[in-house]
C-alpha cells in the first residue's frame, strides 16, 4: 500500500478523497505464542467525516485493532495506516495525529487530579498553545456540562462524567481523528446520548474521522458504517440500514394458549431463526420475505394467536450472520446461536 504524507489529508492543504483516513489490510495479531488469534485477517476503510463501528462481543478483536492503529501494539502481519503512516512502522508519528481513548471509565485520567488539573496536564502533553486550548477547553466543557465541577477530583466523578472528562483529554489538541474503544461502555443513558451527540457535533462541524469499538447494537447504528466482527474476523460490513434491508428479516411476538407446543414446532421451519419463550410469548425471526406465518400456524391447527411485529435491527444481522456457514458458527440444540 502506498503511504501518503500527513499534509494531504490536512483540511487547510486540501484533502485527496480518494485516499482513506484510516485503511488495515489483511491485519492478523496473536497472543500466546500464536495460540490465540485476537484478529484474523481484518481488512476494512474509513473515510474523511466518517464514524465507523467495530461491533462485536468481548474477545472479538476490537480493542486489539484499536491499540494497533493507536500505535500502542504490534501486529503479527497485513498492514495498518493512519492518514497515510504506517502504525507498525512508525507508531510515534501516528500518536502526534490522532486522539486515543482507551477502554475503561477514564482509564486516561489521574484520580487525584481535579477536573481543570486533567485537562492541563493532557494539555502541556500535547503541547498545545494556551491561546488555542482555553478557547477549545471552555467549548468543550459547554458541550459536556461538566463547567461546575473544574474543582472536583476525578475519582469522585461519576461513570458518565468520567468518560466526558476522559473525551474532553482526548480531544485536547484538536485531533483530525479518534479512536475511541468501547467509549460507553458502563455510562447512564442520558451520558450515552450526550456523548454521541458531542461525536456528530465534531463530525459535522469539523468533519472528523472517528473509529470506534462497541458492543451496543443500537450505538452501531448510529454509525455511518460498520463491521461486525467475531473471532478477529469480520463477517458482514456495510451501511447499518443497508444490511437490515439486505437481510429483509421481521422480529414477531406471538401470544397463543400453547405457547411451547408453538415454540417446538416453529423451531422446525427454515425461515424460523432465534425462537425462544419470554414468559408466555414466543419471539422469533423471520428471514424469508415471502414465508406466510399466518398461513403455516393454520395449517398447523394453530388458529387462535396475536402477534405483534417489528423491524429486525442490527442484533439480529448479527446473529444471522454468525448462523452461516462460511462463519463457522452454527445454532444450537435450541435454535439460538451459541
């Protein structure tokens, strides 16, 4: 892969758009002596202003792509470039461009630090120049409401102010890029959505490069691009909205007087995928487009039900991706993937 230099993905020198912020290529790491394989052949791009996902379970790879493209870990082969630089090659020079924030609540911060003590010290990290960082500091602390508590220890903030806290030292020096892994993870709702509305805020005002780890579904969607990876290897990746569409599933709830006679037998139908009992509902997935539910309970002398029916999102991509058999993980004795 040809390497580029950091000045042309600089918005003020002019941008190639053809080039990708952040390009990994056939990346493989492995732990143990080879044993365990974190990543397995990851390949995947991300565009300037783009937020792409890594979605997976814990042990799927995630946080090891992170620290590879943050420049904190080797890789075993393949390659990984940040804004045109090699990350196993030259790890220091990508560390000056991007904004890295580790897995853990604050695990960035100093507990015995104030809120105003954390962001000076990442501040005379960076090198930043006072003039540029009081402006960016204090707009900062609007955006995370964090202002009153410039006095308070951070190891007496809460989950959600410590990732805010965390968010803001990364984004001391006004990086171009970030690599976030699992940012959320462990924050209250409403810490949740501030935070990816502070995301989109940088995206759009400074059409920011973001890579980011999650384990949450409906966090991947809000993504403009995802993969989702299990094992170390990726097993679908695309626009959220365009692989719910491709997989064309319906989630359905059903209500009978029988409920496990009607949990065996749709257990037993192909387009039938995730049946399980939750109280006395039965909840599946239907692949099939044109599988006709109503028609098959009838036939069964399965008359008297209600349903209720919605969308499939990105949790259910998921499982029906791992269900086949080029993923090598098949469902169990249950009809669940294991």
């Amino acid at each position: 892969m040809t390497e580029v230099s950091e000045q042309s993905l600089d918005p003020a020198k002019g941008t190639d758009k053809a080039l990708p912020v952040i390009a990994v290529d056939d990346l493989h790491k492995s732990y143990g002596r080879k044993r365990v394989k974190a990543v397995d052949g990851l390949s995947f791009r991300v565009e300037k202003g783009e937020i792409f996902g890594l979605l997976g379970p814990d042990g799927a790879g995630k946080t090891s792509v992170i620290q590879i493209l943050a420049g904190v870990l080797s890789a075993n082969r393949g390659t990984a470039q940040v804004a045109g630089i090699n990350c196993l090659r030259a790890p220091e020079r990508v560390k000056r461009l991007i904004g890295y924030m580790p897995q853990g609540l604050g695990l960035n911060l100093y507990d015995s630090l104030s809120v105003a003590e954390n962001i000076e010290f990442f501040r005379q990290l960076r090198q930043v120049p006072a003039s540029q960082f009081y402006e960016n500091r204090d707009r900062l602390l609007d955006m995370t409401r964090l202002s009153p508590f410039l006095d308070r220890p951070a190891g007496k903030l809460s989950g959600g102010m410590r990732q805010k806290l965390a968010l803001i030292c990364t984004l001391v020096h006004l990086p171009d890029i970030l690599l976030l892994d699992e940012p959320t993870t462990g924050v209250d709702p409403i810490s949740r959505r501030d935070f990816w509305t502070i995301i989109h805020d940088l995206v759009a005002e400074r059409a920011v490069t973001v890579l980011l780890t999650t384990s949450y579904m409906d966090e991947a969607e809000r993504c403009h691009e995802v993969a989702l990876m299990h094992a170390g290897r990726e097993i679908a990746s695309g626009e959220p909205e365009q692989l719910i569409a491709e997989m064309g599933a319906v989630n359905i709830a059903l209500r009978c007087a029988e409920p496990e006679r009607l949990l065996n037998l749709v257990r037993r139908w192909p387009e039938v995928e995730n049946a399980a009992l939750f109280g006395s509902e039965v909840r599946l997935m239907v692949t099939d487009p044109a599988f006709d539910l109503d028609a098959a309970l009838h036939a069964a002398d399965i008359t008297d039900f209600t349903q209720r029916r919605n969308p499939a999102g990105l949790e259910e991509v998921f499982v029906h991706a791992l269900r086949q058999p080029e993923n090598g993980v098949g469902s169990g004795p249950d009809g669940t993937v294991p």
